[in-house]
C-alpha cells in the first residue's frame, strides 16, 4: 500500500477530502465539539467500551470523512479508538489512509482471516486502529447481523475505549439497520443543501424502528465551490447544529412536510364530496 494513499484521497466531487492532522484549525475545533457532544451523550452507557455507528440517508454526504476525523479526534483525547468500515459493498478507508485494503471485517466474520491480519494501525494515530471492510462477500446485511459480528464486538470492547462503525446510508441497503441493536448510539450525517427530507424521513423511522438511540446529526458541505477545508462549515456555526434542538427540529421539519402531503391527498380524495352547495370549501 502506497504510504501517501491518505494524502492522495478524493471525495465524490474529486478534491482531497481532508483527514486527522491535515484538517484546519477551525475544522479540527469543530471535531473536537462533536467529540465532546458524544462523549457525554455516551456518559450514563453500560460500562465497558462504547461502540456507535454513523451512517447517512443517502451516498455522498461526507459520512465516511466525518467518522474517520471524529475517531482521529476521540483518539487525540487519549482514548483508543477502533474504527470498522462496514460498508462492504463500497469500501472506501484504504483510499484515505496508509493502510491495506485486504483482509478486513468480512474475512473475519467468514473466517478466512484471523485479528491479527485484520486489525491495523491507523498510520495517523497509535491510539487509533482500523479494521477495513474486507473482500466482498455476497452476504453483507446476513453477516453484519450476525451471532459472529455480536461476539467480534463484545472482544473488541475489551481492547478499545470507543469503537466507531462506518455503516452503509440507510435508504440504499439494510446492513446498517442489521447492526443497530449492537450500537450504544447511531450518529446521521447530513449534507446541506443534498440531503432529501423524504430519505431523512425514511431513515429516521428504520432507526426508530430498529429502537437505536440516535445520538444526533451532523452537517457537512455548505456548496460554496470552496476547495479544501473550507467547502465545510465547521467552527461554531457546525457546532450550533450539532445541538440537540438542531436535531429534532430538522426531524420535525420533515415530519411536518409529510403530515401536510397527506392532508393534500386525503383532501384530493374526498372532493367530490364538496359538490353540495351548503359545504364550505
């Protein structure tokens, strides 16, 4: 693996996303913020490691980068940190890190690997350690949700302070929602200006369902046709929505649009109804 793979890493627009050390001040600030929000929504968990997973509604949101900054942030803290690509079907992390792309977490759940040959350093941090998604298996969500994949991070849990989960959107494939009732929390990232309210809506009624504790949400891209670090909004207006009053009202925003969807229709079928005179419009 060349050593400036991490160097050379582009997002879905072509430009290098930025990642750990070779974030800005102002985007390592803000990471530092979403560490902290995390850790105390994670304060009152069961003891032991806290493993939680992030994912999107849809591709190209920019979760991959924000999980792999904010475990590079955890593990500046002094904390070790495990990070799993879940995202098997579009492994990603050997083009941002210094690392192999081969064998990683679906040849273990197979058992054609073992810890040691998974298991790598990040090459950014040596608190922060990396497990990738593997060789593609024909199976993602049956593996992901797994007896295997449950007792993988029940080991692991030993080992690490925080384990962070790098899961597939979750409008695209099941595999994240597969996965859920192992998680501590689910962090959702957001794109401004991409995001679709009906995919946040979907999204957020399978987590509901899966009865995952979501933990937030982040927002990424401000569209600007800025290059770099500065096509993100990070510094304090990031940290603001990051809030939790961000969160719901984002949710209700999009609830609110479905709720007056459905009275346009249920009006719409009613009407012939309104034909008598003495009815009000």
């Amino acid at each position: 693996m060349n050593k400036n793979a991490h160097r050379n890493a582009e997002d879905s627009r072509g430009r290098r996303a930025m990642v750990g050390g070779k974030l800005s001040f102002s985007a390592s600030e803000a990471y530092k913020l979403l560490r902290t929000n995390v850790m105390f929504s994670l304060a009152e968990d069961e003891d032991g490691s806290r493993i939680f997973g992030i994912t999107s509604p849809i591709k190209g949101e920019g979760k991959s980068t924000t999980a792999i900054n904010l475990a590079y942030s955890i593990a500046e803290s002094a904390k070790r940190v495990l990070f799993i690509e879940m995202d098997m079907r579009l492994p990603v992390l050997h083009k941002s890190l210094p690392i192999s792309k081969a064998p990683g977490l679906s040849d273990l759940l197979v058992g054609s690997a073992l810890l040691t040959d998974a298991l790598q350093k990040s090459g950014i941090h040596d608190d922060l350690y990396v497990i990738t998604a593997g060789n593609l298996p024909p199976n993602p969500s049956e593996l992901l949700g797994s007896e295997r994949m449950k007792a993988l991070l029940e080991s692991f849990r030993e080992r690490f302070d925080y384990i962070l989960c790098d899961l597939p959107p979750i409008t695209v494939v099941s595999d994240a929602l597969m996965i859920s009732p192992m998680l501590s929390g689910m962090i959702v990232v957001v794109r401004k200006n991409y995001t679709d309210m009906r995919a946040l809506d979907v999204t957020m009624r399978q987590l509901e369902f899966t009865q995952v504790k979501v933990l937030g949400f982040v927002m990424t891209f401000d569209d600007s046709g800025e290059t770099g670090a500065k096509r993100y909004r990070y510094g304090n207006k990031y940290g603001y929505k990051y809030s939790y009053r961000y969160d719901y009202g984002y949710y209700a925003a999009a609830e609110k649009r479905r709720r007056e969807e459905d009275r346009r229709k249920n009006s719409s079928k009613t009407s012939p109804a309104r034909e008598n005179p003495e009815q009000k419009p």
